[in-house]
C-alpha cells in the first residue's frame, strides 16, 4: 500500500499491507475471513491510530448503499459507510430526522457511532444512542446481528472497530423539525460560572467556543427548534454577551461561508445543528483534536481547572469547544450513565507541543474522572482508563468471545485492551 495514505488531517499515515475496496458485502466476507489482520476505514475522521492495522485496510465507501426508511417505526436502516449529510437531507424530506448530529456531516454513520461521537444538548445523547441495531461482518467471514436488548448489544455499538466491519445500522427518529441559530459574542467567564446551567439549556443544542485566552468565551452557539417558545430573536444582550450581527465562524476572524446559516433564519435540522455544511470542507485538515467528557455535575470545577492552566496549552490552539451531552448505557460510550460536558479542543498541526498539553490537560481533569474521545488525541494510559469504565472488562470479554484470533485487533486497540 502507499505509504502516503493517511487520515484527514494527515498526522497518521496508516501501516497497513494492502488498502482494500470491496464492492459488496459478499466481497467483504470473503476478505475479512481470508485476512490475518484487518481495519475499517470510514471517512478518517480519527485523529489517533484507532483505524490503523498491520493488515489489510478495508475502506467501506464502495458497498452497496442501504437507506430504508420505515416511517410507521420511526427508524432508518443505512449502511455504515455512508456520511451523515448523504441521509438526514432525505429523511427531512420524509419528515424524519436523527434526534441529533455532531458538528461534521462529512463523517461516516459508522465511525461516529463506533467512537461515541457526538453533538451537543442537555437532552441529546451520542449518536450512538440512536442505534437499534448493528450488523457487521465478524473475523470468521459470517454476519452477526446484534439488536437493543440483546445481552451484548451496549458494548456493539461503540465498539472501536474491534468487533468487525459494520455494514449496517439501524437509528430511531424523531420527527423533523426546523432550527433557528443564533449566536453571541463575548460572555463573560463569570457570567458563565455563574449561570452554567441557564447558559447550556438555553437552546435545543448550545455550543460554547473559546481560545481559552482572557476572561471571555469568544462565542455561545444556540440552536433553538423554530418551534420552541422564544425561538426568535434574543435580546441584543445576554448575560453580558452580545448577539452577533453577522455570520461567524468557530475561530474568530475566519469567514463563515462554510458554516450553516446564522441570524435565526430557519431551516430543517440536518442544515442547522451540524456547524458546517456538507458541500464546504471546513479546513484543510490542517489541524490536530481532543476531547474530555466530564460528569455535568463536575463542569464548573473542571473548566476553572482548565482555565487556571490555560496558558499551558492555549498557544497551541485554535479554538475551543464546550458542550453537553445526555447519558446513554453504551458500555465504552464517554457519556456512560452520566449527563456529561465535554471539553473539546482543536489544535493547531504540531504533536509534540499538543502531547505535552494533553499530559497538563489531563492532569487537572483526573480529579473529575475525565473521559477522552475515542477518536480523538489523548495520552491517558490503559489503567486509568479501566478505572473510568464500569463495563470495561465486559468489554474485554466481549471482544475475546467475538474475536478470538485478533482479527480486528490492532495497536491501539491491544494497548487499551490488553489480554
């Protein structure tokens, strides 16, 4: 395989021996059970080694697309490969939508789920949390079903990749519904603290962006359903904020025309909630991410932690985002049976200097029992991270019933799954 194939934002370039493409789940089978080693690659969207192998890996993009919708059931089956911005435009059409979205709708359906990924919300679990069923491809070649309320199935979803290749998901909906987007400049820091709750519920999905620079959160993203009472315009001051009287982008200065639309103006859901539209690439993928999951009740003490180290990591930065995430019950998920905030941070391309700002960062989070992205860049180390997880060693279980061989194992996986 070349040696110049990486994920999106370059920093990992994948070891793998062959870069495989299977044009159907037959194909698929056949592969995964004649490999001694083998990774699925979605949209390389992670930003650490989660997807590498030594082996064989195996990009989804060309299966077969799935998209059945059910609308008396209220779910959609999709194939695992597929973006989310490729499905919820069709599900507003049918008046369905995903109860949630995480910031990107270039990412696959699958890699999302698989690595807890998220958006924001006091009610709004992961992703994952939508899933009703999972079907991928185990290390024997053969399909395997696992359906909510099956033994297993809260430790499938988010599952790393270490149980196979995912061909299908099933997700529940909700009804579609519009969203209006505002957005504030220039919250005082103690007006944060002080109303941390008003502030995270003041919308349908809140979002909090700063360069952790100063005594200001930079920006306060509210996404307000159109149909919610007071969904119009705020007043022009808010909490010391002062609602922006254009379109922004996260980092301030940049131009927003790959943001969704600001300024209340309403529109369906998969158009809004995401921070960027499908058809802009964001950023060059010139950029390095983070992310810590901290317990809702512990938000407060975890952000005056990090702001009294700020000027340890902020050099390094681009922009910072905070947001709320409800509890769900998948066993690896970084909002397991707790409502979580987390703390997500986006760094500029230099991985020495973001390392050694992880080990500050993580080092004023451990009182808080902080949960790292799966997907993302951290350093927390396997013992500390079985200490976070009441389901870990269930998970370890699960892996060694479903991959005996080691099929789906890899560096990763193996250090934080040691057997």
């Amino acid at each position: 395989m070349s040696d110049t194939t990486t994920n999106w934002a370059g920093n990992i370039t994948f070891g793998a021996e062959r870069l495989r493409a299977p044009a159907s789940v037959e194909e698929l089978q056949e592969l995964v059970a004649g490999s001694r080693a083998v990774r699925a690659l979605g949209t390389g969207h992670s930003f650490n080694a989660i997807a590498d192998t030594t082996g064989d890996l195996v990009s989804t993009a060309r299966l077969p697309r799935v998209l059945d919708i059910d609308r008396r059931a209220r779910t959609v089956t999709v194939s695992g490969g597929t973006r989310f911005g490729e499905v919820t435009g069709l599900l507003h059409e049918a008046g369905l939508a995903l109860h949630n979205l995480g910031s990107l709708p270039h990412i696959s359906l699958a890699g999302a789920c698989a690595t807890g990924t998220h958006g924001s919300g006091d009610g709004n679990g992961t992703l994952a949390s939508a899933v009703r069923a999972v079907t991928y491809v185990s290390a024997s070649g053969g399909l395997v079903t696992t359906r909510r309320g099956d033994d297993d199935f809260e430790g499938s979803v988010v599952a790393l990749g270490a149980l196979g290749v995912v061909t299908t998901l099933t997700l529940d909906l909700v009804p579609a519904f519009d969203v209006r987007q505002w957005v504030y400049e220039g919250l005082p820091v103690t007006a944060l603290r002080g109303a941390f709750d008003e502030v995270m519920s003041a919308a349908y999905s809140v979002s909090l962006f700063t360069r952790w620079r100063g005594e200001l959160i930079d920006q306060v993203w509210l996404k307000r359903r159109a149909d919610a009472p007071g969904a119009g315009a705020g007043p022009s001051r808010w909490l010391g904020a002062v609602r922006a009287d254009g379109p922004r982008h996260p980092v301030p200065g940049m131009p927003a025309d790959s943001c969704t639309p600001q300024l209340g103006l309403p529109g369906p859901s998969p158009f809004r909630l995401p921070h960027f539209r499908l058809e802009h690439t964001p950023s060059s993928g010139d950029e390095l991410q983070s992310e810590y999951f901290v317990a809702r009740a512990d938000a407060v003490a975890a952000f005056d932690a990090l702001h009294a180290v700020r000027n340890a990591f902020a050099p390094h930065l681009q922009v910072g985002e905070i947001r709320s995430v409800a509890a769900d019950g998948h066993w690896l998920s970084p909002a397991h049976r707790r409502d979580s905030v987390a703390f997500h941070f986006t760094w500029l391309p230099d991985t020495a200097a973001v390392t050694k700002a992880l080990h500050v960062i993580e080092d004023v989070l451990a009182p808080f029992a902080a949960r790292p992205h799966w997907g993302k860049l951290f350093v927390t180390e396997p013992e500390t991270l079985r200490g976070l997880y009441p389901r870990y060693h269930r998970f370890e279980r699960l892996t060694a019933d479903v991959d005996p061989t080691g099929t789906f194992r890899n560096d990763f996986v193996a250090r934080c799954f040691p057997r």
